[in-house]
C-alpha cells in the first residue's frame, strides 16, 4: 500500500516495483455435458485456448507465466528486491540528482542505496535506475521510503519522498523439545535429543532444501533424520521433500558434551547454549528463504550436591528372599564430602546390612559403587525407598525415595525369562 504526502510539481517522477518470480497463469474452466444444450462447444474452446494445458484442459493451471498484479506476500527469511526508477518527464536538463532509498521497520532504519553519490545531470526523457536487495530479518510492517533530490536549471534545490509500506509476515511455525538421556552413569550431563517440529504457516508448499542445527562449542551433534536401506542413506521422510500448507515436520538431533566440557561438570550446570537450528525452504517457482533460530537454550538435569543412580537391579524378585542392587553415588559438589549412609525400612521392603556406617570421603566429580541387599515382605510391583546420606562435614542429610521399582512374586511361582 502506497502512502504519500499531498502532491507537488516536479521534474522528475519516482516509480518503484517490487521485482518477484511470475506465477503460472490459472483459469476457471466452463464444461458441460455432451447431452447439454452447447454441447461440446465450451470444451473445444478450451483445447483452442492457448493458456490450457493441451491434453488436461479442466485443469485450473495452465503453461503460461502470468506477472504479479499485486504486491503480494513477503515472508520473513525471503529477500526482498525493488526496481526503483526516476525519469525526467521535463524538457529541461536536471542537475544534481540523488537518489536514496531507506527501509524503515519496528526497531532500526536500512540504507539500501546502491549509490551514495549524486548523478551530474539528467536529460529530458532519460532515467535514472537502481535495483535493491534486502533479506527480510524482522516480522511486522516495514515502510520503503525513497527520497529524491535535484537542482532545477535556474538553481532551485528541489525534493521529494515516496513511502510504500508493507507486512513481512512468519512463513514457519517452529518449536522445540529436549529430551535429556543418560548413557553414562559417570557424567553428570549426558547426551541431549533434541525434536525441532517445523510447520508450513504459508498458503503454498515448500521445499525443504536444508534443515540442520549447528550446535554451540559444547556439543557435538549427530543428525537422526536418516536410515540405510540396502546399502543406501534415505530421509525418515521418504523422496517427497515437500512440506505442504499447516503440515509439520520433526527432526531429530542428538548432541553429545565435547570431552573437554563434559569432564568439568560445573561449566555445563544450569542453563546451556544448545545451538541454533538453520533452515532453508524455496517456495513457488525457486524463490529462496533462509531462517536462523536464536541460540536454543536447555537447563541441565539438576542432581543437586549428591546423585545417587542404579547400576543394576533385578526386574523380578521372590518375597522374602534376599536380592541385591548396585548404587553409585558422585558428588556434583565442587567441595569434598564425608558421607554416611544410613537405610530405612519401609513397610514392604527391608534393608539387610548394617545402618549408620561410615563412606568416606568423596572428592567433586569423583565416585563409589555400593552393593546392597534388601527383602520384600509384600507382593507385586514394590518401590526401593530409604536411602538417606548424611554429609558430616556440613551436617546435610540427603534423602532418596522412590529410586527404583522392583516386582515381587511368591517363590512357589517359577519365573521364567
């Protein structure tokens, strides 16, 4: 949409055109049946019509190129490109004429003159063009205002501005879900699925030229978008690369810490940089868009001071017959702790072992395995609960309930793996 101030004479005259792919030429075809009155007059005019595809004439689409009547949609990541001209519709030479062309948006104001400097002269009947690039970064409406400046023959500085404002609006919808997995019961952080889900938001289809994440300095990354099948790499997708209107699409990433980071726990606590994902599409007929997410970021599963996991546990046990279970506890602390482990029955599961004795010490980042035997009194799918450690040099009591479930069944029953 235009928008201008009041009008004045001038010299010279500004036009300015959004320069965009054409589209293919679309008709609305008229048919009948041979039994009606026209018979089959409405369809040999259209296999006379040059803008019909020949052989598939009711078809909405024809061969033919047809250019934009419109400004048409801009989307955000696409590049935005205007033909601007300025012709001397006077019968006098125009001295001294400047061209500048600024995109104004919500937050910041673009050069995007390809010249800074001034044309000496324009003859009558000549013009002045200029072709400018801009790659959409911001959503919103965004105003293009051409401003031209020139000296008449009698020395009169002359000026005047265009304003042309139009909307970017948001080609994909993308969201984001990690998933944190623990292949290594000795580090702190472990690896980090990450699902990107990407929705078509547009009226037209897409096609997904690229889609990967380019992780931070921490992370490796390993893309799980694709499989082999007979000796050869297909997409989980299958051949069809489109993406049509509100379909989506999820991608898989696994990243895993770099060696350097992961041995120092502290640096990868709290809230990471993951990385950003990098998309590339092109819509209609090879028009090119590129979107680059913010950096994405993650909190790290949190074990507070202490982290107590499960290094082997039966699935199945038989009541009231002695089991045993491995723990390891790491401490995620920077300080060095003096632990005593302390075991609580509860109604159904007991402790076997004594209670209260001593672990020593455990420096940050270090570890120990303990063997431990329990019974259960009651049948069916019990909870392991009331392990408690007590650091003594802070007097801190930390509390682990609910760490694993185990079934029980009677011992007349034969389980059979």
């Amino acid at each position: 949409m235009e928008v201008n101030p009041p009008k004045q004479e001038h010299l010279l005259a500004l036009k300015v055109m959004r320069l965009t792919k054409p589209t293919l030429f679309t008709n609305i075809p008229v048919t009948c049946e041979e039994k009606d009155l026209p018979g089959d007059l409405f369809n040999q005019l259209m296999r006379d019509d040059p803008s019909t595809v020949n052989g598939a004439e009711i078809l909405m689409l024809g061969e033919m190129l047809t250019l934009p009547q419109n400004f048409g949609n801009i989307f955000l990541g696409e590049t935005f490109s205007s033909y601007i001209s300025v012709h001397n519709d006077s019968n006098q030479v125009v001295k001294d004429i400047l061209v500048k062309a600024d995109l104004q948006t919500s937050s910041q104001r673009l050069n995007l003159s390809a010249s800074s400097s001034a044309v000496a002269e324009l003859k009558p009947d000549c013009c002045i063009d200029d072709v400018i690039h801009h790659e959409v970064k911001e959503i919103g409406t965004h105003i293009l205002v051409c401003a031209v400046s020139y000296t008449t023959q009698g020395g009169e500085k002359m000026y005047f501005r265009k304003f042309f404002k139009f909307q970017v609006l948001k080609p994909l919808d993308v969201k984001t879900k990690f998933y944190n997995a623990e292949s290594d019961l000795s580090s702190v952080t472990d690896e980090v699925f990450l699902e990107a889900q990407i929705q078509n938001i547009t009226t037209s289809p897409m096609f997904m030229e690229k889609v990967s994440l380019e992780p931070s300095i921490m992370y490796n990354v390993a893309e799980l978008n694709s499989v082999n099948l007979a000796g050869e790499c297909v997409t989980t997708f299958g051949s069809r690369a489109y993406l049509q209107p509100m379909d989506t699409r999820q991608y898989l990433y696994c990243l895993k810490p770099k060696k350097e980071f992961a041995e120092k726990a502290g640096i990868i606590k709290g809230v990471t940089v993951i990385g950003k994902l990098d998309i590339v599409w092109k819509t209609n007929l090879g028009e090119r868009g590129r979107l680059q997410t913010s950096q994405l970021q993650r909190m790290a599963p949190g074990y507070g001071d202490v982290r107590l996991s499960l290094e082997a546990i039966p699935d199945t046990v038989n009541l009231e017959e002695p089991f045993h279970i491995t723990c390891k506890i790491t401490n995620c602390s920077e300080r060095t702790m003096d632990l005593v482990l302390e075991m609580c029955n509860t109604n159904s599961i007991h402790w076997c072992g004594i209670s209260g004795r001593q672990l020593g010490k455990l420096h940050p980042s270090s570890s120990l395995c303990l063997a431990l035997t329990l019974l259960s009194s009651v049948q069916g799918l019990q909870s392991v609960s009331g392990l408690r450690l007590t650091d003594t040099f802070l007097k801190r009591t930390y509390e682990y309930d609910d760490i694993a479930q185990v079934c029980v069944v009677s011992s007349a029953i034969k389980v059979e793996s």
